[in-house]
C-alpha cells in the first residue's frame, strides 16, 4: 500500500491508517448476529500500548462492544529483548484471550511486532486467528542505516554490522533476529537464531509443523509503502528484499524461503 508510513509512526500518525485498518474487519453485524471478534495488538520496537491508544479509542467508537487488548509486554528498551524470549511472553498473554473466544480473533500487529506474531502463528498449534494484519513489519529482514540502529550501534554501518549480529552475542538483540545482510547470506543463514528459521531458509525438524500452523490464519493482509522511511529495503513488508547487488526481488521469487509459497495458496 504505497504512501502508508512505516516503522516509527508518532502516536498521533496513527490516525490516518484507523479508518483503513477498520475496513480490514468485518462489517458491523445485525442485531440478532454475534458481536464482533476481539481484536489483539502487538507493538513494535520501542513502542508501548500507550503508542495505540488512538486505535483503541477509534476502534471502541466505530465498533461498539469490540473487546481490545494492545499488550503490554516488552515495552521500550525491552523491546530488544531477542524475539523468540518476547515470543514466548506474548504467547502466554494471547493464549487466554484465544480460549475465550471460539469464533476466533483479529491480529494487528506493528513493525517489530509484524515478525513476533508470525512466529506466534508457527509455533501456535491450535491458534484461532482470523485475520493477521502485518503493518510496516519487515518480514524478509532489514538493512538499512537507520537512527536507532545508529543509536545502538554508533560505530557500526549497515556494511559491516553483519559482524556484531551475526554473532552470539549480537543475537541477544531482536534487531539483530532479522538483521539480513544480502552480502553475507552463507553467515544469515548460519547464524540467524530466528528469521531464517521462521522463513524456512534453514532446514530444522519443526519446519513442516509451523508451515502447517501458520496456513491455519484466515485473511493476510500485508501494509507497507515507499515511503516507509525506515524498512530497507520497504519490499520486506511483502516479504521482496536485495539480492547479492542490492536488486529488490519479489515475493515470488523469494526462493526457498516458504512464506511466498505458503502465501500464494491462501
């Protein structure tokens, strides 16, 4: 969706994605039909929930009675937790709300926060999630000079960060989990402890189980644009990133990474 702005939305920049996110969901039911299915948001890298009060308002306005939960886990700084600790936590806290509704849920899920909640859906054998609405989530990867990046690595540019991240130590960091240098591949692969396994680009035994998990979600729905402003390369919001000379390839030839394949069937 190109003009929707990406990773580090202000609050308030929110507002002008509500009445489009709201089209996504189910028109209002009559009377006599069940309410509406709750939705669930998950934030991105150093936001909070408070960063979605604006959603929560406009939702709560335009659809009445809508149970919203923005989770309140791994806020600000702990929002560099690494992925699969802050996937674990915000497991535990969706699985209830899940349980509680049978029809089954809506997922909006932020940036950072677009990777976590796929990896939910992998790992998750019994999830009930109807829609999963990916915003501005850099689900092939990022690199790209950014100011945060910079903030946390002063010394390093996106040419040669590969030799932080792809170190243990440098995995201890949820930007360095989908930190996917295209001059490095042999080393992303190697070393990536998350998105490289959750794209299936490294063989692990759980791999046809989360294929399978994973296809279970209704409706997809990916949201980036050009001038996103922060996701390099702004493709990876549909899962497009840089080959070896930085050239942009699609989603569909995105090889042999399963999410094109899976997403191309439902």
């Amino acid at each position: 969706m190109p003009g929707l702005r990406g990773l580090r939305l202000p609050p308030a920049g929110f507002l002008f994605l509500l009445p489009f996110l709201l089209l996504l969901l189910p028109a209002a039911p009559a009377p006599h039909r069940t309410s509406y299915k709750p939705v669930i948001v998950v934030h991105g890298l150093f936001d909070s929930s408070y960063s979605f009060r604006h959603l929560l308002e406009y939702i709560n306005e335009t659809h009445p009675g809508t149970v919203v939960t923005v989770l309140d886990l791994f806020d600000g700084r702990e929002s560099l937790r690494p992925l699969w600790e802050q996937v674990q936590g915000f497991r535990e806290a969706v699985a209830p709300i899940m349980a509680k509704a049978p029809q089954g849920v809506h997922l909006i899920c932020y940036s950072q926060g677009g990777l976590v909640c796929r990896a939910l859906l992998s790992v998750m054998d019994e999830h009930n999630v109807d829609s999963f609405i990916s915003l501005s989530s850099p689900q092939m990867g990022q690199y790209g000079d950014t100011d945060y990046l910079k903030w946390l690595f002063p010394t390093s540019m996106r040419s040669n960060l590969y030799r932080i991240c792809y170190s243990p130590w440098g995995q201890e960091f949820s930007i360095c989990n989908y930190w996917h240098d295209p001059h490095h591949d042999d080393l992303y692969l190697n070393a990536s402890s998350f998105l490289a396994l959750i794209n299936g680009e490294r063989d692990h035994p759980n791999a046809t189980v989360w294929r399978k998990n994973f296809l279970r979600v209704g409706r997809l729905v990916l949201i980036g644009g050009p001038d996103d402003g922060v996701i390099t390369p702004w493709q990876s919001s549909f899962f497009g990133f840089y080959d070896a000379n930085e050239t942009v390839l699609e989603m569909e030839e995105q090889l042999p990474a399963w999410p094109a394949t899976s997403l191309s069937c439902c």
